[in-house]
C-alpha cells in the first residue's frame, strides 16, 4: 500500500490497512492521528483492558459517492450521521441513512457503506472490541440483524466525544486513562439512547431482562423500608416506565406491587418471630401510617396484623 496517509480520505478508517502501511517503518507508535482537511482519525494500539479497549476513532466528511467496504474488519465499529446521508449494505440488504442516525458494523458480516452523490454524508466513528463489545453493542440497540437505527437524543454529543479524543493524541498515561473513559461515555451514551427511547419503537429486545430484574429484586429485598420504584431504576440505569415492562413480563407484578408484597412478608415475619407493636413493625417496613398498612396487610392476608398474631400464637401453645 502505498498512498500516503495523510493524503488518502477515509482508507484508513480500518485499522487492518494502517497495519500494512506501517509495517515498513518497524514498530509503529501505540497512538498515531491522521489527519486531512475531510478526515481525522486516531490509531490506538494500547489495549487498556481485556473487557474493552478503543482501537480508533474519527470523524469523517466524505466525498461524494465514497464507499466503504468494511467485510474484513475485526471488532465493532459504531457510527453517528452527523450531516448528509448514505447507503448502508449488511449481507446484501441496503438502506438508506441520514442524518440523526446511527449504525454499527460487526465482524464477520459483509458490509459496505456509501456516502450520497449530492449530499454525502459527515460521520464520527469509534471502533473497539474486548469480552464485552458484543454484549454492549447488543445494549445499544443493534443485536442480531440489527445494525441501524434512530438517535433519540442529541447526536452531537457522539462527535463531541470522539472530538475530544482526536484533540488529544499525545501518549500519555493521563490521556490513556481519558481515552477508555470517553470509550465509555460513547457506549453508556447509545445504549442510555436506546433505553430511554419513550414512544419509540427498541429495535432490539435485549438478552439482559433476567440481569434488569435480578438487580431490582435484589436491590428492592435490600432497601425495602425505605426503597421507591424510582430509585430501583435509577440505580439499575434505566427509564421506571422500562422497568417496570420488563418487571411484568418476568414476574407479573409491576415493580411497586412487588415492592409492597415485600414489606408485607418482611411485617408478617416481624409479628412472628418480635414482640413489636403493630406500629412499630409498621414503620418498621416502611408504612409511614399504621392504617394504611393494617388495611394493605389485611387485603394480602386476610386478617388484620393483631388479629394475624393472635391466630398464629394461639395456634403455637
């Protein structure tokens, strides 16, 4: 290969390429930036941990008509249209994309891109593999046969974020440690996209409902006296209208009625097993009025919480 990096537009967008070019000067750097006046794109060599790790990133003004074929890519490479439009092809099925878009290529898929005739498209990019790129990019929204679709939110924030990489190229420990975490804030920020996407269509039901629930049970049988639906979500990290679908799907009680079934259990218990008085055990799970919990508990038991103790301790002598 023997095009000039610096003068070539958008070849070095797969890193394979990069690795033939530099082979003739020996050991290349752990980071390189290539830049022209339509393209810029780092090279990051150093893999920061095995779980995910940033291989390159940049952003790209295409020329008119420019195609991609990017089938022998290794990792995933997520894009964002941040101006124009352009044809995606993924095993022989095209589509076409604009603006406000985004889509991923995945190794071992046959896949090429094409920038429009009048209006090619802008895109940034960043490419990363590890134990858990194919795991977040199912997160994001692009699971199997998935491989596009809508930004929800702002999209400039994705070109922000590979900006600020790119303005930093130096090799540095301080920088390295920046790279992973815009990485991640790349991630974090499509799959946050795709979770919190209210009255639009997910293009992915994702793999990890039963992960979502367990968290929320474990988090809701931890803090049940004090817990609100929305502070399960958020610890989960994501949207309480999400949470609590997916509760219904897996245990088929929303995340609040399970809520109150644990309290009543953990009260039923106390009665059991405490001398406390009935508003004592009430505050105890976290009924701020007495009546409401007498009422709630005797709608799941059938008897008040004094009459439920006096049942269970004649029945004890």
């Amino acid at each position: 290969m023997k095009n000039n990096p610096v003068e070539t537009v958008g070849v070095f967008e797969n890193i394979n390429h990069l690795n033939e070019q530099e082979k003739e000067d020996g050991e290349p750097p752990r980071t390189k930036l290539y830049e022209t006046s339509r393209y810029r794109c780092l090279v990051y060599r150093e893999k920061q941990t095995d779980d995910i790790y940033l291989t390159l990133c940049g952003i790209e003004k295409c020329l008119p008509g420019y195609r991609f074929n990017a089938e022998d890519r290794t990792g995933f490479h997520l894009h964002v249209i941040l101006a124009g439009k352009g044809i995606l092809s993924v095993e022989g099925k095209q589509i076409a994309l604009k603006e406000g878009q985004m889509f991923v290529t995945k190794p071992g898929e046959a896949t090429w891109y094409r920038a429009d005739e009048k209006e090619p498209w802008e895109y940034c990019w960043m490419a990363f593999d590890g134990n858990l790129a194919e795991r977040y990019v199912k997160e994001a929204g692009f699971g199997p046969g998935t491989n596009w679709r809508n930004c929800q939110q702002d999209y400039r924030r994705y070109g922000a974020l590979v900006r600020w990489i790119l303005d930093k190229p130096e090799m540095t420990l301080a920088n390295d440690i920046h790279r992973l975490a815009t990485l991640l804030k790349y991630i974090a920020t499509a799959v946050e996209d795709n979770q919190m996407s209210t009255g639009a269509e997910r293009h992915v039901k994702t793999d990890y409902i039963d992960t979502y629930v367990e968290y929320a049970v474990n988090y809701i049988r931890a803090n049940f006296s004090t817990a609100k639906v929305s502070d399960v979500a958020h610890y989960i990290g994501i949207h309480r209208s999400y949470l609590t679908s997916i509760f219904r799907k897996k245990l088929g009680v929303s995340p609040q009625e399970y809520l109150m079934q644990v309290k009543l259990e953990k009260a039923k218990q106390l009665l059991l097993d405490s001398q406390a008085p009935v508003q004592e055990v009430s505050q105890m799970v976290g009924y701020e009025n007495p009546l409401t919990f007498s009422k709630s508990f005797k709608n799941r038991y059938g008897l008040s919480p004094k009459a439920f103790r006096l049942e269970h301790t004649a029945k004890n002598e």
